[in-house]
C-alpha cells in the first residue's frame, strides 16, 4: 500500500501537465476570428503615419536650423 501511495505523485505530475497543455491548445482555437479587424487597424496606423508626414515637413521648414541636418 505505501508503494503505491509513492507511485500516485509521480502519475499525478505528468497527468496535471498534460491537461494543463491541452486546456492551453485548445482555448488558443477560440481567439482566432478573422473578421479583418487586424487589416483595419493597419490601414488606419497608416493613413494616420501619412497625415504626420507633412506636418514634420512643414515644421523643418518653419526651423530650418533644429532639424537632423543642422
């Protein structure tokens, strides 16, 4: 009876892991709409990048002396 109450740790531990992993995979597949948000999202980071490129522009100009050329 004591053997097996020494063999019950070792059997629990990789059972534990491998329900650990599995409940892990298997609430990764739940996340995984693609409903293109990610592509909106990145049309918007860069037509926001494009309306602050003049902006830098025109305050190089109005400073000519602070810019990375100076």
């Amino acid at each position: 009876m004591q053997q097996f109450l020494y063999l019950i740790p070792a059997l629990i531990c990789p059972l534990g892991m491998g329900l650990m992993m599995w409940f892990m995979m298997r609430g990764r597949g739940h996340n995984t709409a693609d409903d293109g948000s990610a592509e909106l999202e990145l049309a918007r980071l860069r037509a926001e990048v494009a309306a602050l490129r003049p902006a830098n522009a025109a305050f190089d100009e109005r400073h000519p002396g602070t810019g990375p050329s100076a």
